[in-house]
C-alpha cells in the first residue's frame, strides 16, 4: 500500500492556482463534480443553502449556481489567490450571478452560526485538510441544519490514479496532481475515521474509479 504524503493545506502559488485553474474549469465539470451534482439532485434537495469547502477557483459552485437558482452557495477556501480568480471566474462566466458568494476561511473553523445551511459540498479539497477530521466533520455538522446533506469527494490514493496522470502533458499540473494523490485517503481509512463517531458511521465512504466520496445527513445530538 502507498504511504500517505501530506500535502499542504491552502493553495496559495500563483502558477499552481492558474494551472488547477484551467484544469477545474476544461474537465472537472465532467469527470469530478458530476459525482457531487448527481448525489445532490438525486437526494432530491433542490433548493436551499450550500456551502462549497475548499472552493478553490469556485467551478462547483459556478456550476451548481447555474444550473439551479434556488441554490444560496457559498464557497469558502484558505487561498486569497484562489479566491480572487474564483471572484472573476463569476464575473466572466455567469454574469455576477447573486446566489453565490465567496469568504476566506478554514474548514476547522468556519465563520458561521450553528445551522447556517442545508447542504455542504465540496471536491478535490479533503486530502488537504489538516488536523483531525472527526472534528472537521463535526464543525461542518455544526453549520449544517438537522437532517442536511453532506457530500464530499476527493481522489483517492492508488496506484493507477499514478499510472493515469503520467499522461498529463503539463509537468506543473502532474506534480500537483501527483501530490494530490499521495495526500489523498483510501476508501477503507476513511471507513475507519467514520467509525470513530456515532454520527459520521451513519454516512457511507463511497469508492469510484478514481476517487472516493462521503455522504451523508447531518443528525444533531439533542439533550
Ligand atoms: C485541489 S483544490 C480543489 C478546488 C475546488 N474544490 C475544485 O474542485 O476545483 C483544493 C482547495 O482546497 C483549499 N483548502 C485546503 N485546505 C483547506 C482548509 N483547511 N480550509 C479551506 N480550504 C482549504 C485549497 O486552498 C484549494 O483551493
């Protein structure tokens, strides 16, 4: 089994966030968010309060914009520079659509009220997490409303994920790519880190070919 390599938490180096850029906005859409997009609408939650983690450049949240207005998104993410293209790609893409906003922050302490939304998203973010994610997901369930959605997927770390991005032609999107994978989890620790909560080993750890996913409802603990 590869040994996990952790990566660094915020993106911040201007020609990896222009790459992962260009990247997110030509394939993302197809092979990575459809995974995020189809979970949500086959929940059936058409409407309501988003939160995208880890928003990067904001194309999962452009695209979930676009395709329902009934969606309040807000994307939040470390990187300024991230943000700042994520600002313009709105502006270029979707004419300052005002059902999505963005804000600067840490998925370990996210600047909002207790059930603030219906749904958090995110994709491509997880291996960057720092910390203990049990205490992340229980911050995210503290944002999200009782019975809200979370749906979460990353990359996983394996072997032909390796073999497949050895065909990328740009060297700067491979070794961050490359990274990416050898920060990402496999399918059964995340089993295993769910396990730990009698919450989060309600939501299912679920595997695709190149990635992994968890989903699940938010159940508030009631006294
Ligand atoms: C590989 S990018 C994915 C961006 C976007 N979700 C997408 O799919 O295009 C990972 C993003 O997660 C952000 N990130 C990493 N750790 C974070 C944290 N602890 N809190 C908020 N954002 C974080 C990074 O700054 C980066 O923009």
């Amino acid at each position: 089994m590869l040994e996990r390599i952790l990566e660094k938490e915020g993106m911040m180096n201007p020609q990896e966030v222009k790459e992962y850029n260009l990247l997110s906005r030509r394939y993302l859409t197809r092979l990575g968010y459809d995974k995020v997009i189809n979970s949500l609408y086959n929940s059936g939650r058409l409407e309501g309060k988003v939160i995208d983690l880890g928003t990067g450049s904001g194309w999962l949240a452009i695209e979930l914009a676009k395709r329902n207005r009934d969606y309040q998104i807000v994307g939040v993410d470390l990187s300024q520079e991230m943000l700042t293209l994520a600002k313009q790609n709105v502006s270029t893409s979707l004419n300052n659509y005002s059902n999505l906003s963005f804000i600067k922050s840490d998925v370990k302490s996210l600047p909002f009220k207790d059930d603030s939304f219906d749904v958090a998203v995110s994709y491509a973010s997880l291996h960057h997490w720092g910390g203990n994610l049990l205490e992340i997901f229980e911050e995210i369930q503290r944002v999200v409303k009782n019975d809200g959605l979370v749906i979460i997927h990353d990359l996983k770390r394996d072997e032909k994920n390796l073999l497949f991005l050895k065909t990328i032609p740009s060297k700067i999107m491979r070794k961050l790519l490359e990274a990416s994978v050898m920060a990402s989890y496999i399918p059964s620790e995340i089993r295993e880190i769910l396990r730990r909560d009698p919450i989060t080993s309600q939501w299912q750890a679920i595997e695709s070919t190149m990635g992994l996913g968890i989903e699940g409802r938010v159940k508030k603990r009631r006294i």
